[in-house]
C-alpha cells in the first residue's frame, strides 16, 4: 500500500571499484549509493535486508528509513534505481535518493488490467492488449500508489483506453499525454495458410487455375502418337 515504511540499515564502503564490489557480493552484500541534499555516500547493504524491504506492502515504492552504522540520525529515502544480474535474477546494485515527506516526487508506477475476462470483446474472440503498463505520476512520498488498476471488464472489440480512463486519486497528478493508449481489444489476427496466398495472388493477376483433370472409368487413356492423324488422312492407294 501507499506509504508503506521500512527500516534499512546500511553500512558505508570505504573502497571503491568493480573487484571490491564483487568481494561484497560474494559476501551477500549489495553494492550501492545514498544520494542526499549534500555528497554521495557510498553503502553497502545486506542482500536478505534489501529484499525484505523491497518485497513488502509497499514493494519498489517504499519509502526506506534508512539508518547508516555508526551516525544516529535517520533518513528517508525510495529506491531511485536497481541492477539485477540478468541470468541469477538478483539484485547486484542499488541506488537510494533521500526525499522529504513534504515534498512531491515523480515515479513510475504500474498499470494493471481488471476484469479481462468478462470484457464482451474477449468473449466474442477478441484479443485484449496491454500497450503501456506503467505511468509516470507526482505525489508525496507516502502517497504514491504501489500500482493503478483499470477496469476493462465493459471493452468490445475495437475499444481503446487512455491514461484519462484511469481513475483520478486523490493527492496523484498524472505526468503522461491523457491520450496514451493503455489498452486495446482488436479481432484476431488470421493466419493465412500457404495455399490461400498462391490462390490470391494468381486471382490478382487474372490467372485462372484449371481444375485437377480426373481419369476416366476403366483405366486411363494412352496419348496418341504424334503423326497419327496424319497417316490416317492420306488413305491407301489402289493398285
């Protein structure tokens, strides 16, 4: 849910670089930055602590209280940007900005479709599509919504909704064009066999394909020689 709150304590780095990075790794720490009002800071985080607070309630959009070893005050931050190892699927880097509650952030935030299966469009054979599935969105901190939900249990096929079919939220101002399109019901698309292209294009061009010949009762008929009709025509001379 929105404003949902997580407790993270962190670790400073005081070395830098890709063979460091990987040394922390090995030792089920993740490799990060704290971007606040002022420098930089370097941290590293412990793998099992990173992904308890960023599968909870609040998912990506939780808002992090972070806690750095060895300083007493506190600040609150949101997941800014991540790197995931593309065959382990881990995270392998993060990247924290510190925010004020009081002040509006801009996020992406997901688009999930309800109600597919009863739309009329989807029962006549239609095919539902999902153009974009996230939108950019201003908030607060605390109320950026983990994700938006948008009906299309009423779409027949041919219907389209934008971002302004979204319903509106309270405290969440949309950032993208309201006429981009979110989803579509269109008919299927029909596979065109071989056979039916040849046939197309030979009526295209005026060709017109002859029907398979069939073989007569009793057998098939041999083709005359060539010259037969000739020698028949000339006769026999009499003696």
């Amino acid at each position: 849910m929105a404003g949902e709150r997580v407790k993270l304590v962190v670790a400073p780095r005081e070395k830098l670089g890709s063979a460091e990075s990987r040394r922390l790794r090995k030792q089920g720490l993740v490799p990060g930055v704290l971007y606040g009002r002022t420098e930089p800071v370097a941290i590293c985080i412990a793998e099992r602590e990173l992904r308890r607070a960023l599968t909870g309630a609040g998912g990506f959009h939780a808002i992090l209280d972070i806690q750095v070893e060895g300083k007493q005050a506190s600040h609150s931050a949101i997941l800014k940007d991540y790197q995931r190892d593309e065959v382990r699927g881990f995270v392998t880097h993060v990247d924290l900005q510190e925010v004020r509650l009081d002040q509006p952030i801009t996020a992406s935030v997901s688009v999930e479709l309800m109600g597919g299966e009863e739309a009329p469009g989807v029962r006549e054979g239609g095919v539902l599509s999902q153009v974009a599935r996230e939108v950019s969105v201003e908030a607060l901190p605390l109320e950026v919504p983990e994700h938006l939900e948008l009906d299309v249990s009423g779409m027949g096929i041919g219907d389209t909704l934008r971002l302004a079919d979204l319903p509106v939220r309270e405290g969440v101002t949309f950032l993208d064009d309201p006429e981009t399109v979110i989803a579509t019901v269109t008919m299927p698309t029909r596979v065109v066999e071989p056979e039916e292209m040849l046939e197309g294009e030979e009526a295209e061009a005026g060709v017109e394909v002859p029907p398979a010949e069939e073989a007569p009762e009793g057998g098939s008929e041999a083709p005359a020689e060539p010259g037969a009709d000739a020698a028949g025509d000339q006769g026999t001379v009499e003696g």
